[in-house]
C-alpha cells in the first residue's frame, strides 16, 4: 500500500522541474548579450529643454525614448519570455474516482481513486524552450536596427530643414545682388540709356525670389513641425505650438564630410550586424523546429495508477496501466521534410541578407564619391566661372556695353549653381547617414 502511494505521489509531483533547464540556458543566451529596453524619456530627467534649441543628439535621444517600435519590442519579447515559461511546464495530471461492481449479487461494489499524467519524452520542453530562448534573442537584435532607423529619419529630417534655411540664404544674398541691379537699372533708364521693361522685369524676379524665400520658410517650419511628432514634443492640433529649434551647422558637417576618409571596414562587420543576427536567429529556430518535429516521433507515455477498496471484502488493493500510441502511420514524417525545407530556406535569407548589405555598402560608398566629386567640381570649377561671368558681365552693364536680358543670365547661372551645390551637399549628407545607419557607425 505504501508503494502504491509512493508511486502515485511520483505520478502527482514530477521529480525534477524543467525550469532548472530554463535557467542553464539564460546563463548562456544564443546571440550576443541580452539588451535591456530604453527607458522611458523624461525631458527634466534627462536635462533637455524642448523650449531652447537642441542638438542632433539630443534630438536622436528623444525620438528614442517617445518611439512606440521599441514598446512592440518589449512587449514581443515578453510574450516570447511568456511562451518559453509556459514551455517549461510539465503536463498537469488528472485524478478521479473508481467505482466498480455496484449492486454485484446484492454485495457491496469497489470504490477507489486514481491519479494519470502523461510522462514527455525526447526532451521535447527543453527543445521549446530553446526555440523561444533563440526568438527573445533574435529580437532584442531588434533594439539596434530600430534605433538606427529612428537616427536616420531625426537626421533626414533636420537635413532637410538645414537644406532650405541654405538655400533660404542664397536667395536672400541673390536678392541683395539683385536689388543693386535695379538701383543702376533705374540709373540707366534715367539716363535714357535702356527701357523701362528691364526694371519692371527685375521687379517681376524679385517677387518670385521673395515668394520662393517664403515657401522655403514654410517647408523648414513644417519639416521641424513633422520632426516634433517623433520627438514627443508635438502639440494637440489647434493649439499654438512652435516648430523646435535644432542646433545645426551646415558647413561644419559638409567640411567634415568631404574631408573624411573612406570607411574602413573590419572582417567580421557583417558577422556582428543586427539584421545578419536576426536573421541567424531565424535560422536557428528553423533548426529547432527540425529537431522539435523528429521529438514528436517518439510519443508520450500515458500512465495511470489507483487505489481501490473492496467494501465485500474489506481488501485494499491497487493497479498500474501504462499505454503508448502506436506508429502505425508515421504522421509525423511531413512535419520534418517541412521544418527541413524551412530551415533550408532560412539559410538562403541569411546568405541573401549578407549580399544585400554588401551591395547597399557598394552602392553608398559610390554614391559618397560622386556626390563628392561634383560637390568639388561645383566648387572649384563651376561657381568660380559664374561669379566671374556675373563680374564682368556687370561691369559691362554698368557702362552700358551688355544688355539687360545677358545679365539676367549671369544672375540666374550664379543662382542655380549656388543652389545645385546645397543640393548636392545635401545629398552627401543623407548618403553619408544611409552609410552610417548601414554600418552601425555613430
């Protein structure tokens, strides 16, 4: 009788637990180290007031702290942490009561209890838990990439707002060129020496130069207005809120940008790139699923014991069953050739992921010089020879010797090539933050 109680108390209360399995594999996670999530941002806790200007990094921090992608981050990992505790838990047993032989001949029948559990093999919870350990780990992986694509679109965003305050300013110093023209104009049309049509015509340039210079003004205001949104300063629509002030220097980092040299990369950049992880992490569980299918083969023993109690006889007695599925049809035989084929195709993502950012590499690096070489050309080549045609056109002008209509072609040469160059500056920059964010590369 005491052996029956033993057995079925082993049947009631596993003797090992599958958490200590659990804790073994957290000591040694799958990839990398275990990131903790941003904490949340406070702008007095972290010294920033979004009523002064603010930098580029402080601006990055920000968006960082408000970005909901990092809370669906938390909160997918937690349910992977909730799956890997559930996974550790062994099946629960049932218990019951027996009654047998009722009203046999007037006798008294048989009552009793019973206790049956089904009994895991082939380590088919350590196996589960792997598989969630190897997901959590591929998608705190997700920290990095997510929050260098917050620092490319804050940078982005605060190069376009640079961009128009540049041009901004070379409209306003075409302006000033442009109003000394119509001074000497108006001169020259007193003298009788040209018609009224060219003054009223450099007129008509500077409203169209005063309305670009305004909607320049409107494109920064409303690409800080969109920054804000990200940055977790924005305001409820209809209140009166304006746009934040970012502290940037414009030539400061073209210089830095034309001055640096190529980026060198180390032999294992991909090896240790996030994307590269995530996708490994894919593939491993690929292969867990493989060895979870092939576990499943091996089928779970069902074990029942009970205690009866002969009321006729007042004997006490006990019984055992064990059963097991039978194979008759290997039903589990499709699971594997699948959980192959997507392990299998798992590591083509991870070869097609390696070429993929070897390509984007290429393509930015010679993206960065040609966009460097025309910044030179325009520089060197292209601005020198049009302030000098403006010179001397102007001077002729002065005198009466070159017509009005060849002056405005110098003016608007100058003009455009001043503007291409921002443009092209700019888009050095954003080729140079598309590297950055590729390579991981603060």
């Amino acid at each position: 009788m005491q052996r029956a109680a033993g057995f079925l108390l082993w049947l009631l209360v596993p003797a090992g637990s599958a958490e200590a399995g659990l804790v073994a594999l957290q000591e040694t996670p799958t990839l990398g180290i275990y990131q903790a999530a941003p904490e949340s941002f406070s702008a007095d806790e972290n010294n920033v007031d979004v009523q002064k200007a603010i930098d580029v990094q402080d601006a990055i921090t920000m968006a960082v702290a408000n970005d909901p992608g990092f809370q669906q981050i938390n909160w997918a990992i937690e349910k992977a942490k909730g799956d890997r505790r559930q996974a550790t838990r062994y099946p629960n047993p049932t218990m019951g009561i027996i009654t047998n032989e009722i009203g046999n001949e007037g006798g008294g029948g048989q009552y009793g209890v019973y206790w049956s559990r089904n009994i895991v093999r082939n380590h088919r919870q350590c196996i589960e838990q792997r598989y969630f350990s190897i997901e959590i780990a591929g998608l705190q992986q997700q920290y990095d990439i997510r929050r260098w694509q917050l620092s490319r679109n804050v940078g982005t965003r605060i190069l376009k707002a640079a961009r128009y305050s540049e041009q901004n300013k070379i409209i306003a110093q075409q302006m000033l060129a442009l109003e000394e023209v119509l001074d000497i104009t108006k001169k020259l049309f007193a003298a009788g020496e040209i018609a009224n049509i060219a003054v009223s015509n450099i007129e008509l340039v500077l409203d169209r130069l005063r309305q670009d210079r305004v909607e320049l003004d409107l494109k920064r205001e409303f690409e800080l207005r969109a920054l804000a949104i990200p940055l977790g300063i924005h305001q409820s629509p209809g209140q009166e809120s304006s746009p934040p002030e970012i502290v940037f220097d414009w030539q400061q980092t073209v210089s830095e940008l034309m001055s640096r040299d190529s980026t060198s990369l180390s032999d294992t950049w991909l090896e240790t790139h996030p994307q590269i992880n995530f996708a490994n992490a894919l593939a491993e569980q690929g292969k867990v699923q493989i060895q979870l299918a092939r576990a499943e083969q091996c089928p779970d023993l069902q074990v029942q014991a009970a205690l009866n109690y002969d009321t006729y006889t007042g004997d006490a007695f006990g019984g055992f069953q064990i059963g097991v599925p039978l194979q008759k049809y290997d039903r589990k035989k499709g699971l594997i050739a699948a959980a192959g084929a997507g392990y299998q195709r798992k590591l083509e993502a991870v070869r097609l992921k390696r070429m993929q950012l070897q390509s984007m590499y290429t393509l930015n690096e010679g993206e960065i010089v040609r966009l460097r070489s025309r910044v030179n050309n325009l520089r060197d080549i292209i601005i020198p020879k049009a302030d000098e045609n403006l010179r001397q056109i102007r001077s002729a002008f002065e005198v009466g010797e070159a017509e009005y209509l060849l002056l405005r072609t110098g003016l608007q040469a100058v003009r455009e090539a001043r503007l291409r160059l921002v443009e092209t500056e700019y888009e050095l920059a954003v080729a140079a933050v598309d590297l950055q964010t590729l390579l991981l590369d603060p």
